[in-house]
C-alpha cells in the first residue's frame, strides 16, 4: 500500500544496471513485504490491546524516515 511504488520502482530500475534489474527488483519487493506482514501482526496486536494510536505514529514516522532517506540516496542521480 505505497502509493510512490510505481514511481520509485521505475527510479531503480532506471538506474541499476540490465543484469541487476531481477535482482534489485527481487530485493525491493522483499524488503517492502516482509515489514508489511510484521506490520500486520504487530498493529493488530496493539489496537486488540486497546492502543490505537500507537500504530499510527509509528506508521507516520517510519514513512518520514524512509522518505528522507530514499531522498538523500537517489537525489543527486541525473537522468
């Protein structure tokens, strides 16, 4: 549930060589499913123990740092 998924999957692809592109393509669906099913657990487990903005803030902050992060990787790429 990423709406910049397509966006930053044609960022990578656009950058990782022809040979690496089944690879990096693997390891970023990989890395984008694993804490989604962690995330599930974890988040249901809060909200049955009666915290429900827990998840919330943490979903938000996570989303800042993975956002400040992807942009100071790939912001000085040229097209």
């Amino acid at each position: 549930m990423n709406v910049a998924d397509p966006l930053s999957s044609a960022l990578i692809m656009g950058i990782i060589p022809d040979e690496e592109r089944g690879v990096a393509s693997g390891m970023n669906s990989a890395l984008w499913r694993m804490p989604n099913a962690l995330s599930s657990y974890l988040g249901s487990a809060l909200i049955k123990a009666g915290e429900l903005k827990t998840p919330f803030f943490v979903a938000g902050t996570l989303y800042i740092v993975s956002i400040t992060l992807f942009w100071r990787w790939f912001r000085i790429q040229k097209s």
